[in-house]
C-alpha cells in the first residue's frame, strides 16, 4: 500500500529529501514553481555533476498570462507548422515576466538571496533544466527520483503539491508515493512523452537573467547606478507632462518657455497625486508608483539590511 503524505501526520517535503539524497537523476512535473522555494532541495541538486542522466528536469504548466496567450498561439497552429525563433524569443520574454514579479514579494532575505544564487549557479551548470509545457493545461504535480537499484530503481509522489515552500510542507496537501515499478516506469513514460513535445519550450536561459537581473544578483549595483535610474524616471514623468499637458491660449502669451514648461510638470505631478491621493514625496507614492523596482532596490540595499544588522548589534543579547 502505498503511504499518504498529507504534510498532517506525514510530511511531503522530507520524504523528498530523503529520495533525492538517495538518486542522481529527477523529473519534476508541477504546476507552480516557487523560485523562491527551490531553496529547500537545493543542497541535494548541488551534488549532481549536471547533464544527461545526472539532472533535475523541471517540467512547469503555469496557468497564468501571458503563458495562457502562449499557450494559445501554439494550441492553434497545425501540427506541422513552424513558429519563427523572432516569435519564440519575444514571448519566452513574457514568460519571464511571471518569474521576476515573484520576486517582488515580501521583503528580500540573506537565504533567499543565497537561495537564489545557487538556483542561478545550478541552472547554468546544467544541473536543473527547466521547460515550459505549451501545448494544453496541464495541472500534474508528480517528482520522480532515479536511482541505482535493480529492484526499486525509481521513487515517485504523485499528488496535489507545487514546487513550493507551502506545497511541500504546509497542510492541505494529498500525495502518495509510487514504488511499484510498473506504475514508475509508467510514469517515466508520461513525463518523457510531454518533456520531449515539440510544444515544449525551454525557459532555463531566460530564469538565470531573472535572477541575474534581480536583487539576488552577484555584482551588487553602485547606489549611484539605481540614483541616476530614478532620476531617469522622473525626466520620463516630466518629458510626458511636456507632451500631454497644454498651457491655456490666454496664458501662452504670458509665461516664459520656462515656466510654461513648469506648469505642465506640475500638471502631470498633480494627476498622479488625484489619482493615487498621495504626495510624490511620500512612501505612499513610491508604493504606488510604476517604477518600484528602484525603491526595492534601495530597501534591500540600505534600510532591509541596516534595520537587521542594528537589531543584531543591540538587541541580540536581550
């Protein structure tokens, strides 16, 4: 009989572990991915040597625009037609996109940071591939562990839990694992069958430039570098109040070059302050503002890790 793993009375997460510890070789199919979460296995992935035979391959289904646009495009296309890489490229952008939004979530930590970092390192190193499957929904969640045993050669878990902290360790989860080796075998099968579709694409260049392009990255950027990038938003703000704004015809006639252009400004700073019913001087304002890349930046920089670092220094002995 196989057991249940409901993360209750049997948790998911170090029964995976376990396996992992044990193989040189998995398939995971899932319908979420956590880059964050990845974090969990990591350390047993890093003693793989990458490559065929000795990787993590990571078959993702996300649901979620633009991959349901994606998925679309390819679901209507004839079997034997082609799509141009120029099209490949430009919507494997899109699909990024996902990725690096969650990474906007909560407040940046050390071990995600160094999480991340590891997750980036395995990627390039081969040793985690990871695919997008295009071609229908796809909802499965199954991890499959291969391993050098003539009797049990491969350890599955079949179930309801993503490739995510919540999903490997939470309750409210239903797996089981599958030893019998007809049912594994069987299972192989399935998921070699959708990891080699021709509407399966692979998305692990465009996950290491998420990371590399996010607050994990190994070179981290000059504050001057992220000062000038804002500053650059704010001319942007000021070129569209220039462009969108006009200066009534009894006034033009009056007003410098100069101060028409202020009062346009002005007029553009004044309908983000309507709209978001905050001054552009405020936290408010930067929370609600298109470009908060840079004011995470600046938190994680600065305030996330000098807020800790005191804490440790004068707090840590009470």
């Amino acid at each position: 009989m196989p057991r249940i793993f409901d993360n209750i009375e049997q948790q998911l997460l170090p029964a995976l572990q376990e396996a992992l510890h044990l193989s040189k070789h998995s398939d995971f199919c899932v319908g979420y991915f956590n880059l964050r979460g990845w974090k969990a296995i990591d350390a047993l992935i890093e003693n793989w040597h990458g490559g065929d035979g000795n990787q993590c391959r990571l078959l993702v289904g996300m649901q979620k625009p633009p991959h349901e646009q994606l998925r679309q495009f390819y679901s209507l296309l004839p079997q034997d037609d082609t799509i141009s890489n120029q099209v490949i490229i430009r919507l494997k952008k899109k699909l990024a996109e996902d990725f690096r939004n969650q990474l906007t979530l909560g407040v940046p930590t050390d071990e995600d940071e160094a999480g991340l970092r590891r997750l980036a390192s395995q990627l390039k190193a081969g040793k985690v591939v990871v695919k997008l499957f295009l071609k229908h929904a796809l909802h499965a969640k199954l991890y499959l562990c291969f391993r050098q045993d003539t009797i049990n050669p491969i350890i599955g878990y079949l179930g309801s839990s993503n490739l995510t902290l919540a999903g490997l360790s939470h309750r409210g989860e239903l797996n089981v694992d599958v030893l019998d080796h007809d049912a594994a075998q069987k299972l192989a099968k399935w998921f070699e069958d959708r990891w080699n579709d021709r509407y399966c694409v692979d998305i692990t260049n465009e996950l290491i430039k998420v990371i590399e392009e996010s607050w994990a990255r190994e070179e981290a950027l000059y504050p001057y570098w992220i000062y000038i990038k804002m500053a650059y938003h704010l001319a942007e703000e000021a070129r569209a109040g220039l462009s969108e704004f006009e200066i009534p015809r009894d006034m033009r006639n009056i007003l410098l070059e100069f101060q028409s252009a202020a009062v346009r400004i002005a007029g553009r700073v004044d309908e983000f302050t309507r709209r978001h019913q905050c001054p552009v001087n405020s936290l408010s304002a930067f929370e609600k503002s298109g470009y908060s890349d840079d004011w995470r930046e600046l938190m994680r920089l600065f305030m996330v890790r000098r807020t800790q670092s005191f804490a440790e220094r004068n707090y840590a002995s009470l």
